[in-house]
C-alpha cells in the first residue's frame, strides 16, 4: 500500500506538480493498480535471467566519425525561450 | 594545516575525465571545444523526442586500454543505464551511464607522497555521457534566469572511483596528479582542468584515529583544480573535525567548494535527489568484451612512466634525475629511446648517458615543452641528433663545434653533416695533412725549436697554438698534440 | 480510386488509368468531407503531399517509378517524426513541436515514393488502447461512430479503414496495431522487435516499441513493411538481418503448415462472437491444408501485469524529456522546478500522469526488485513459452482481442482498458511477431480480427497464412458504410 506521502514523493520525483485532488486519486489509483501487479509476486522466477531486450543483439557500436551536426539556428528553434544562441529557463533554486 | 591528531582522515575521488574521441559517445557530433553555444549539437545530443543512442567504439577502446593502464579487471559483460535526475543542462534528463555492470572494477594506481610510494586502489571504471553548460545571468543565488549550451552534452566521459584509500589531503592532490599523467600518458585524455576535460568530486570522512567502521562521508563537488582538490579538502577535514569535536554529527550532504571565497558549502540535501532510479538503458545492447578484444587492446597499450623510468635506470644505468625527466612525458621517452636505437660505430657504455646529457640540456633548453606536440614539431628528429653525436664520435668536429652545430640544426632543420660540410666546420684530422700543418709552423718559427731544445718545453704549447691557429680552431686537438710530441722527439734525437 | 489497395493503384498508375495526383486529390478531398466525423487526423499536409504526388506522377510518365509505393497516399501515426512538420505524440506537451529530422520509417517511406498525407491521432504518447485520451480529441470508429477505433494507433486505423489512406503505419507496444486493426476490420502487422528501425519514433517503451503498417489487404502490408524493415545504423537495437521480398512470398500458402492454438487465449468473458469467428478461421486454416495442436502459453496470464510495470518504467524514463527546457509546452514559472512541474502537470493527460507516476514509483528506491526485475524475468518465462512452442508449431493462431469496438468511455476504468490487450501484449514481451487480419464480424456488425503470432523475423511465413486465410474468405471486400 502506498500512501499520500508516497505519492508526493514520487509526483515531486518526477516533477508533476499534482492538485490535492490529484494527489488523492493517484493514491486510490495506484493503489488499486499496485495491488494487480503484486500478483507478479506469485511467479516463480526462482533462478530466472531477466530480460531487457527482446534481441539477442550484443556489441552494436560505431566508428568514431564525424558526422555533420544540425544547423544551430534548427537546432534552437524549438526553444520556448531563448537568450540569443543559448536556452533560457527560470532561475535554479537549489533543493 | 592537517586533521587534528586523533581523527583519521579516509578520501575517496571520483574523477571523470573526456575522452580523446572525434565524436561524441552516442552520436556524431564533434568534441571540439570553444564552438558557438549550441553549434554543435544534433537531435541526439539534445535528447529530442524518438532519437537514439550509438555506442562510439574509439570511447570502448579508451576507457578499456585506462582500465588496463589500472590493472582492472575488464568486465567480460558490461551494459549501459540509465541515471535519472532532473537539471536543465540534462537534455533527456536521464544520463547514459553504467550502473550494476561497469566497464572495469578492481584496479591500483601508484603515487609517491614524502619519498615513499602507496598503491591507492581503484574501485571501478566506467563510461558515461556528459551534459551541457549552464550559465547564469549574474551569480546563482541572485541570477533570474540560467542558459543553457548543449555543446558538451554527450561527449564520453570516463568516470573512475578510488577506493577510501587517500589518507590526506596532499595524498589526494598526488593520487589526482598521478592519475593525470597516465591519462596524458596514455593519450585518452588531454588533462586540460581549466577547459573542464578533468574533473574531481571527493568523498571525505572522518574516523577516530585507530577505528576500522568509516565515518559518515560528505561528498564535495566542483574541484577543479589540483590546489582546490587539496584547499576544499583541508578545509572540509577541518569542518568535520570541529563539527566532531562539538559532538555534532555529519550530515551525509553533497557540498558545493565555493573556490572564491575558500569554503564548502551544501547543496543536495534531500533524500530523493539521490534516488537515481537506475535500469537497463534498452536503447543499447549489452557489451560483450572477449579476451581477445582484451588482449589487442593490452597489446597496444604503451609502457606506463613508472615502469619505464625504472627501466631506464637499469637498463641504460641512468641517473634516477634523468630517467625521471625523460619519462614525464611518454614523447620524449620516445624519443630518446628512438635516438639511442640509430647506429652508434664507437659507441661504449657511457653512450646513454651521452645522449640523456643532450636531450636533457640541449633539447629540453630549445623545444617549447616535453609534451608530444613538442617532440613531434622538433625541428631536430632523433636521427638528426644521432648524427651529430657520430661526427663527435668519429672526430669530425669537436664537442664545443657540436653545441654551435645543434643551434643550427634547429634553426634550419638541416641534419649535422650537411651544416659541418657547407660551414667547413670538419675538424682536420688528416693526419698527412695535419703533419704538412705542423711541419710548416715549426720551419716558420726556428726560435721556438731552438728553445724546445734547450729544455724549455712551454715551446710546445706556443707551438701547439699556432698550429690550431692555422687551422682556424678546426684541427684535432689530440692528433696535433701527437705529431708535435713524435716530431719534436725526433729533431731532440 | 477509394478503398482501392495500393498494389492495385500501382497497377492503374501504370497503364496510365490513373494518376498519383489524381488520387491524392481525392483522399484529400474525402479527409475534408469524412474527417470531421471520424477525426483520424491532427494534422493534413495538403501541399506537400501534392508535390509528393506530382513527382510521383513524373516517375510514372517516364517509366521510373521508385517500385510499388511510388504514389500510394499514406498516414503516419503521430509519433512518427516528421521533418518540418509537426509531431505531436498526441500531446498538449508537443503541440508546437516540429522536428527537423525525419524518423528512418519516413525517410525510407519517402524514398519509395510514398505520399504522406498526413498525421493521425493516438492516445496521448501511445498510452491506451481507445484513441479516446489523445491531447486533442478522441478518434471514433468508422464502422460505428458511437464506438472506439482501438488504439494506440486508432487514427491510422480509422483512416485506413474509412478510405482516407490508402495505408497507413502506427506503433505496437502492447497491441498498438493489431488491437485497432482488429477494431476497425484492417489488416495490422507488428513487426519482430529490431525488424524496423525505432529512430525517429516518439518513445514509449523503448524495449517494446515496434512501427508496422496498417493495409486494406496482406498484400498490402506485405509490399509496406517491405519498404521500411531492415537494418539501420541508427538504432542499435535494429537487427542486421536481410529482408525477404513479403510480398513474391505471398501466395506459398499453409498446406503443410503445423499451427499452435493456445488454450490461454479463449478465456471466460470473452465475446461469444469473438470466439466464434476465430475458431470459425481457424477451421478456414485446416481446410486449406494446415494442421491444429494446442500448445500451452501459461505464463499469459502474468503478461499483463509485467507489461504494466515494464511499460510505465521505460515510459517514466524517456518522458523526463518532456519539461520546458528545448522544446514544447512551456508553463511560466518564477523557478525552474516550479516551471518544470506545472510544464508537466499542465502538458500531460490523466493517463500519461498515472503511468508515469506508476512506472516512477516501480523504479524507485527499494521497489526495483519487486516489480521491474521482477517483470523482466516475468519477461523471460513468457520468451521461453514462445519458444517452446514454436519449436513444434510454425505459428500461433488466436483472437487479436477478447472483444469487438467498445463505446467511448465505456471503459472508465484503467484496469479495465489494460484488460483489452491481454492477447497482444505476450508478442510485445517476447519479441516476436504478430498480424491481425479480418476474420468477420460480431452480429452487431462490428470488424473481429484473427491474430496470427510466428518467429522472431518470421513475417514472410506470417503473412503467407494472413494471406492464404483473406484469399479463401470474403471480409476484405468489406467497408464501412460511409457517406
Ligand atoms: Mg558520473
Ligand atoms: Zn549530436
């Protein structure tokens, strides 16, 4: 069972800023959500190798070439808010 | 300043060096520095929506052959993961990194510290993404806003943890040092601290000095320099101990070194900034390194400066000043090493020491530097120097010529022979010729024969000077000495 | 020229019947008259697809056409990025989002000379199985318009299925395909995981996602998934495997075949109609000449709950992107977390928030074992099945889904929805591949889909018993009534 604390914990984890509302039926949801997925806990995978991946692929890398990078003006012009060629986002108060 | 007497005092460094890559560690952009912010980027290294990571196989290679520079064990399976944590210069705001199966684990580095050596060991090595840079408008505290460049965002970082080995302050600036020379050493990394290309975090603790359970440990960010390394840790030493002393505890904190103003001070306190939440990163493949991979990487990998300043020792019976002046850097080993290898007709014993004398007061006095640049623009190559050292050996020209003739040489690049040749500096050494020499100085100067005769054997020197006049300096000064002496003894006869 | 499939286009285009414009203009003009009933589509790039059409056109005339999509009129589901053209993922958070690179499907989907006419809606970043929790608005079925297309991928579906492309691709996380294939009576192909490149495609969960196409008929799937499978160097999870021609594998037929029914896949409240339809094709299968074994896939049933930690986590992970900083929704704030939690909270939907909070909370401190690695070596179990039986069958035939199209917001609850993919996410967890293809119809009239599961890199052999199985039946001449 998670509980409210929890649940803040995890929004503020993953910055979503929830309503009180929210927050209490993410509880309720999650909870009822959790308590399916806790049937997981009655496979027997005594032993069992877990799987990442579906493909048996190892060791897939690249040459260390050059490529051409995207032209910068393409590159920030997706930018909600600039200052010149750089990003800009609100002020860091540290945690 | 040092740890009050009875606390011990247990370090640990992370250190994350760039690699010496083309590219980036998951996609092509270049590494270069000093481009215009966010000149360098793609959707890649910008984590933009569906884009994906390629492992850079020269970034394997690098941290693979450091790894065995260490004496790591190289793990035969290793994979990526993924680090989430959010900041703004994180472009996806999880970094590609190793987690559970690093690269390499259980290795040793050496460093000297008073005179005596200790092995510090090395916990793992591993690879990792970098992010962008963030400045601020203003200072952090009063800044309203923050900018981002996403150049340096996925150029591959090597992250290496010590073990709680370091036992002070100096020893970690000596451990870091060390570290520098065999990155450089090995070409992997360019050292370079002020443009970011090494950084350090410390992990400090204090114990009661005969204690074996370590101390809560505070980790202190932003060394980036070998005098921070040692001034933030001198003054964190001595933070914790008063904080001890009080009977207050130690929080377990990241702290910021604060370089300006001489102190730390704390930053992520919270618990939940350190909940990483790590798994597999399922956009890359696990890494299987065979022992094959592992043996051609070994293969390659050049001799470390300690081993080979003690080779040089007993090899070539070198002074340990010299084999450690030419083993700073791995280019001038080379080189020296590269003119002792050309042939030498009269060479003896005393040729190694010859030659370090050269490289160590001539070279050293006109290159710009040791360092590879240096040595691969000299405008004298090994062989050249080889050369030169051949016409004083087989009595072309004199040491005190030798010394104007390597100033030429580097002023022109051109080899000994063709500047004594054009110059006329060759040393006459004919010995018929010579003879002709100093039979027409004797004929010229019958006062000074006459005086030999009579016993007065300072007639020689006169005799000996007006000879290596006429010859402008160039005769051989040994050869001139025996025609004079047999020459003489006959007219006494 | 509507509801015509595309190898047949392509045969008019050459004898000169007709004229990639032509047909194009057509779509376009039945997108302006059907769309806003059905709302396939968030975006139409009318211009460009009519250049796109008249290029095609010129190859035609000079005998030069880039093979059998060379002016085939298409829709991309809209997490398909799309250079210079908006891509949305379905999402408030990417509503001004335009890439300035092309996903490897559209780079290679242009280079076969294929029209894309535009982008279709999903639920929002491909979580839900309804379409109706896209950002925007809810996508209905063409077969009834009170009821869900299916989704993930319901817009390309619709479209598809209302004749408002000739073709169309999506993604299959969990069913993403095959589910509204199967709603809205297509033919849908998940392809092997690593069969198709990822680069490109908005991310769910990167472990499970695969693009494949939506067609009118197997051929047609067979001629589009031909033009993007293969190797890319982009996506290190993409397998180096060369790709067979789909399509001159066709007619082979399945006499010979040995084919897996799993007992897990007929399970209580299951539609009588689904069913009967299913074991109906299946006996279609036998007298075509396949032979019938049951095989056991026990560990189906833990599927579903694997999926729903597996995917939440990746998912958690490749949406932290999403927070104001580079591109997309950006909500003010007077710092930074403020502006990064009110961006998300504001940008998300109900359900995106749920699972990102699920899959958070799975990957978090002290839950990791219980629940992803515990999911994973689920993951293992449910591979080893698979594998086990496809060591005695060639391939595996059941329902695409335990039921028909449901009404819009008939399945308020989360694990209600979840329940609809159970029959699909097992592909997804193991890699394989899967089509679904139409196999009749539920007394009310809605489309009921046959899945077909094979091998690992087994699509040629599965879509040879799709197509043995639509040349014996009569359900691909059937098209929604739509005016
Ligand atoms: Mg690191
Ligand atoms: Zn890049």
């Amino acid at each position: 069972m998670i509980d409210r604390k929890d649940v803040e914990h995890v929004a503020r984890l993953t910055r979503l800023a929830l309503t009180e509302e929210e927050l209490e039926r993410m509880r309720e949801q999650l909870n009822s959500i959790l308590t399916h997925l806790d049937t997981l806990r009655g496979v027997d995978t005594e032993g069992v190798e877990p799987t990442a991946h579906a493909v048996d692929l190892v060791n897939v890398m690249r040459e260390d070439e050059v490529e051409p990078c995207l032209p910068q003006d393409s590159m920030l012009a997706n930018a909600p808010d600039r200052s010149g060629e750089l990003f800009r986002v609100p002020r860091i108060i540290e945690e | 300043m040092s740890a009050p007497a009875h606390y011990e005092v247990v370090i640990g460094l992370e250190v994350h060096a760039q690699l010496l890559t083309r590219s980036k560690m998951f996609c092509g952009c270049p590494t270069t520095f000093g481009a215009a912010p966010n000149s360098q980027t793609c959707p890649v290294c910008q984590g933009m929506p569906g884009v994906l990571p390629v492992v850079n196989k020269k970034a394997i290679e690098l941290a693979m052959r450091t790894a065995l520079a260490f004496g790591c064990r190289v793990n035969p399976a290793c994979r990526f993961a993924r680090k989430h944590y959010y900041y703004p210069d994180m472009p996806k705001n999880y970094q590609i990194s190793q987690y559970e199966e690093p690269l390499a684990e259980e290795g040793r580095l050496e460093i000297d510290i008073d005179g005596a050596s200790r092995t510090i060991g090395i916990q793992r090595l591993h690879l990792e993404e970098d992010v962008g840079k963030l400045v601020h408008e203003g200072t952090l505290e009063t800044a309203q806003a923050s900018l981002v460049d996403f150049n340096r965002s996925g150029v591959p970082l090597m992250e290496t943890v010590s073990k709680p080995d370091l036992r002070s302050p100096e020893e970690a600036a000596a451990y870091l040092k060390a570290f520098r020379a065999v990155l450089v050493f090995l070409g992997v990394c360019d050292g370079n601290m002020e443009e970011g290309s090494l950084r350090c975090d410390a992990n400090v603790s204090l114990r009661p000095r005969g204690s074996t359970t370590l101390g809560t440990k505070v980790e202190i960010k932003n060394l980036n320099s070998f005098r921070n390394v040692q001034r933030a840790l001198e003054f964190e030493v001595k933070r914790q101990a008063q904080a001890l002393d009080a009977g207050e505890g130690i929080r377990q904190e990241t702290r910021l070194w604060e370089a300006d103003r001489g102190y730390t001070r704390s930053m992520r306190s919270k618990e939940y900034a350190h909940d990483y939440r790590y798994f597999p990163e399922p956009d890359l493949v696990p890494l299987r390194i065979d022992s094959r991979w592992v043996d051609e990487i070994q293969a390659a990998l050049p001799e470390l400066p300690r081993a080979r300043r003690q080779r040089f020792v007993a090899q070539y019976g070198l002074p340990g000043y010299d084999a450690d002046v030419l083993t700073q850097s791995r280019a001038l080993g080379d080189y020296y090493e590269a003119v002792l290898r050309e042939p030498a007709p009269s060479a003896g014993a005393d040729r190694p020491k010859i030659v370090s004398n050269w490289v160590m007061s001539e070279l050293l006095r006109v290159l710009p530097g040791d360092d590879e640049r240096a040595i691969a623009t000299s405008p004298i190559p090994p062989r050249h120097l080889a050369g030169l050292l051949r016409l004083i050996d087989d009595g072309t020209i004199s040491g005190k010529i030798a010394k104007d003739v390597f100033q030429k040489m580097f002023d022109s690049r051109e080899d000994a022979a063709t500047i004594v040749g054009r110059e006329g500096l060759t040393q006459v050494a004919d010995e018929t010729a010579l003879g002709a020499i100093v039979d027409s100085v004797m004929a010229a100067n019958p006062k000074a024969i006459d005086d030999f005769k009579r016993g007065k054997t300072v007639a020689k020197k006169s005799l000996f000077g007006q000879v290596m006049k006429a010859t402008g300096g160039k005769a051989n000064p040994t050869l001139v000495d025996r025609l004079l002496e047999d020459k003489l003894a006959k007219i006494q006869r | 020229m509507i509801h015509q499939p595309i190898h047949t286009l392509a045969d008019a285009y050459r004898r000169g019947d007709l004229t990639p414009t032509a047909v194009a203009e057509a779509y376009l003009a039945r997108i302006d008259a059907l769309d806003r009933r059905v709302r396939a589509y968030l975006t139409i790039v009318r211009e460009q697809a009519l250049a796109a059409a008249r290029e095609s056109e010129r190859r035609w005339r000079a005998g030069t056409p880039r093979g059998p999509l060379d002016g085939a009129p298409i829709a991309l589901k809209d997490v398909l990025c799309t250079r210079g053209v908006r891509t949305t993922a379905g999402s408030k958070i990417l509503d001004t989002f335009v890439p300035p690179y092309d996903a490897t499907v559209v780079e290679r989907l242009r280079a076969a000379g294929a029209v894309i006419l535009g982008k279709t809606n999903l639920d929002e970043f491909a979580m839900g199985s309804s379409t109706e929790h896209s950002g925007f608005h809810p996508t209905r079925n063409p077969w009834d318009l009170t009821r869900v297309p299916g989704g993930s991928s319901g817009g390309s579906a619709a479209a598809v299925a209302a004749g408002m492309a000739a073709g169309g691709f999506g993604t299959d996380t969990g069913g993403s395909i095959r589910q509204p294939a199967a709603f809205c009576g297509v033919v849908g192909m998940k392809p092997t995981y690593g069969r198709v490149s990822r680069y490109g495609v908005v991310a769910l969960a990167s472990s499970l996602d695969q693009v494949g196409p939506f067609a009118q008929d197997v051929t047609d799937a067979a001629h589009l998934l031909g033009a993007v499978a293969g190797h890319d160097r982009r996506d290190a999870t993409s397998i180096p495997a060369p790709v067979p021609d789909y399509a001159a594998e066709l007619a082979k037929g399945v006499a010979g075949l040995t084919l897996g029914l799993p007992d897990e896949y007929f399970i209580d409240g299951m539609d009588p109609d689904v069913e009967r339809a299913v074991r109906a094709a299946i006996e279609v299968l036998k007298g075509l000449g396949a032979r019938v074994e049951s095989v056991s896939l026990p560990t189906t049933r833990h599927a579903l709950a694997a999926y729903y930690v597996i995917l939440p986590a990746e998912a958690s992970s490749n949406l932290a992107r999403y927070d104001g900083v580079k591109f997309g929704l950006r909500v003010s704030a007077h710092d930074l977390v403020g502006m990064e939690s009110r961006t998300r909270a504001a940008g998300f939907g109900a359900e995106v928030k749920r699972r990102i909070m699920l899959g958070t909370y799975a990957l978090s401190a002290g839950y990791y074992d219980a629940y992803y690695g515990k999911a994973q070596s689920v993951r293992t179990l449910v591979r080893r099945e698979f594998a086990a039986a496809f060591a005695r069958v060639d391939l595996i035939v059941a329902p695409t889904t335990p039921n028909v199209a449901f009404k819009l917001g008939e399945k308020e609850d989360p694990l209600s929805m979840y329940l609809n993919d159970v029959f699909t996410i097992p592909g997804n967890l193991s890699g394989i591949t899967g089509v679904s293809v139409p196999c009749g119809f539920s007394v009310s009239g809605l489309p009921i889909g046959l899945q077909i599961l094979g091998r690992p890199l087994d699509e040629a052999r599965v879509l040879r018993a799709a197509y043995a199985y639509e040349q014996a039946t009569s359900w691909r001449g059937r098209r929604p009534d739509l005016p």
